[in-house]
C-alpha cells in the first residue's frame, strides 16, 4: 500500500479545533476470489483466493471539536470513493475499473463528551451510508447473491464512568446501539449477510495500575 495525505487545521482557541485530510491510498496484490481451470480435485466451477486486483481510494475527512463548559461536543465526517481494477468481464486479457464493494461513500460520527466531578459520561452516533455490492462491483462471481446494496444505518452509544468507587478503581455502564438499530453486515459475495448486535448493555469494573 502507498498512502498519500494532505492536511489543515485552524485552532482559533483552546475551545475549538477543525481539520480537513485529503488522502489517497493505493493498493496493489489484493486478495480476489477468482475462477481458475478446473482440475480432478477441482471441478469445475474452481475458484482460488489469489492476488489479483488493485484498489485506489480517494477521500476527504473533516473533523471538528468544541467545548462548552464541561462537556466537549466532537464530529467528523467522511467521504470515500474506492475503485478497484478487475480482470474484464468481455476480454480476459484486459482490466476494468468497478467499485470495491461494500464501503460506504459517507460516513458521519457526532459525540459528546461531559464530566461532572467524579462521573462522566460519553454518547456517540455513527452513521453509515448505504454500500453498493453486486454489479457495478468487484463482486463478480455471483453478482446477484446479495443484491444491489447494504442499506445505510446509525446506531448510538452511550457510557457512563463513575470514578473512584475504590482507589483507583471505576464503575462504566455501557450501552451499545441504544435504539436497537437492525443492520446488516457483507463479508463475502458468496456468504449470507449477517444481522449485527442489537441493544447490548454491559457493567464494567476498571481498575487502574499507577
């Protein structure tokens, strides 16, 4: 991989911060599920991973933060653009450019951080667009599979922390995906999709080692 970035930021005060990235990220030697000759203890259909595409993304990031009293309130956003080169569909010989499959074009995560004496607390919402798969993309085995796209989603999460319980010792309430958001996740063309965590709850005991 050969990464390239551009970067500025503008701090006007300790209060407030924003940066804006433009990068681009090439990859060569990528992993493909790929159809090869057949053999006795391959029939046919054979595939084998191989090494055989590229992938270039393109991107800006913006980032920003500001404080207010005693709560930090963050965001950032993300737009991708990921092409991938293939072996081309007509002529075995030559490439075509698709896209990778399964990345969102744009992604945004808002949080806000407060703390009051001993407890703080955390919330943050990701949102994800929808993710093209099948054709269009370098999904090419069984283009169909899955469909056109992942549908775009937002889950939210928030934590409280409780310090000093015990010497160095805190007590977190966390909960993920608070509104019990259903979305799915694509890992291969050739596999089902798989629905992902709902609302999840967890108690924490941290200790920390000074």
């Amino acid at each position: 991989v050969r990464n390239a970035e551009v970067s500025a930021g503008w701090e006007p005060d300790e209060r407030t911060a924003v940066q804006l990235s433009a990068y681009q990220a090439r990859y060569s030697g990528v992993i493909a599920l790929t159809q090869v000759p057949s053999t006795n203890s391959c029939p046919a259909p054979c595939y084998a991973n191989l090494n055989r595409d590229e992938i270039r993304v393109r991107g800006l990031e913006v980032t920003a933060r500001q404080r207010i009293a005693a709560a930090e309130i963050w965001a950032n956003y993300t737009y991708a653009q990921p092409e991938q080169r293939i072996p081309s569909a007509t002529n075995p010989n030559d490439t075509q450019t698709v896209r990778v499959p399964n990345i969102a074009a744009n992604q945004i995560n808002l949080g806000a951080d407060v703390e009051w004496r001993r407890l703080t607390a955390a919330v943050r919402t990701h949102y994800s667009g929808s993710r093209k798969i099948g054709r269009g993309t370098a999904f090419i085995i069984n283009p169909g599979y899955l469909g056109d796209q992942v549908d775009a989603y937002s889950t939210t999460a928030l934590a409280l922390t409780y310090r000093d319980v015990l010497p160095n010792v805190a007590l977190q309430v966390a909960v993920d995906n608070i509104f019990d958001e259903q979305y799915w996740a694509v890992g291969s063309e050739t596999l089902p999709s798989v629905l992902q965590n709902g609302r999840t709850a967890s108690l924490r005991i941290i200790y920390g080692m000074k």
